[in-house]
C-alpha cells in the first residue's frame, strides 16, 4: 500500500522524500477509500449513485412525499455542490441528460427556502433575509 501511495506523490514537484506526517496522512486516506479507484471508476461510480438517487426520487415531490425531510435537506446539499457549480463537470452534465428529476428536486428546493437564491450567491449572504422581508411586509 505504501508504494502505491508512494506513486501517487510521484507528481509532486517536490523532490523531497514524504514525510512520515505525510505518509500517515495519505495511509488514512486511502484506508477510507480516497485513491483506491481510478478516474473510471470514481465516474461511473457516481453516475450509479445519481441513477440510485434518481429512481427512489421518482416522481415525487421530496423523497418521502409531498413534505421535506432531512434526507431532502442532506441530499439538497450534496446535489447543490454539483448543480451550481459555475462550471460544467461530467456529474453536472451526467444529472442535466439522465436525472432531470434531481434538478427539478433541487429548484423546487430553492424555490422553497430560498427564493432569494441569486442575490445571497452573487453576493456571498450568509443569511436570507426573505422570510423577515414577507413578515413585515417589505418585497
């Protein structure tokens, strides 16, 4: 495993043996499944996975029904970490052309809790103000 993780330091501009922090760092990586699979791999992997996710989603609204639960707010998280991107990935493109429904799932979810989506992300808002915006009446 060593010479293995050895090999995948080999592109580091660094001539300097690894350090032993180094070493062990990368031994726990690989322990939990960072660099055991190849690119392919890592690919089609994650295209199951969305496939999976796609399938149990369906047609419904939210994963359980009509009503969000924490597996929307979870699964909303990761998917949103691949569908805003500002750039396109083959994850992007694999959930535009054969999942459709997780994107639908992920706009009903902005829709929903952050109508004012555009504004906090262009202008890095760590709160919404919307909801305190419909109380009192201000748009």
């Amino acid at each position: 495993m060593v010479e293995r993780i050895c090999k995948l330091d080999s592109c580091s501009k660094h001539s300097q043996p690894l350090s032993l922090i180094h070493l062990q760092v990368l031994e726990k990586l690989y322990a939990i499944g960072v660099a055991k699979h190849s690119p392919a791999d890592i690919q089609k992997i994650s295209e199951d996975n969305l496939l999976s996710l796609s399938a149990y989603l369906g047609a419904k609204h939210f994963f359980t029904g009509f009503k969000p639960t924490r597996l929307d707010a979870i699964t909303f998280a990761n998917l949103a970490l691949i569908l805003y991107l500002p750039f396109d990935t083959p994850q992007k493109c694999f959930i535009h052309e054969k999942c459709p429904n997780l994107r639908e799932f992920c706009e009903r979810i902005k829709r929903r809790y952050w109508p004012d989506w555009e504004e906090c992300t262009k202008g890095y808002k760590m709160n919404s103000e919307w909801k305190g915006k419909v109380a009192s009446g201000h748009s």
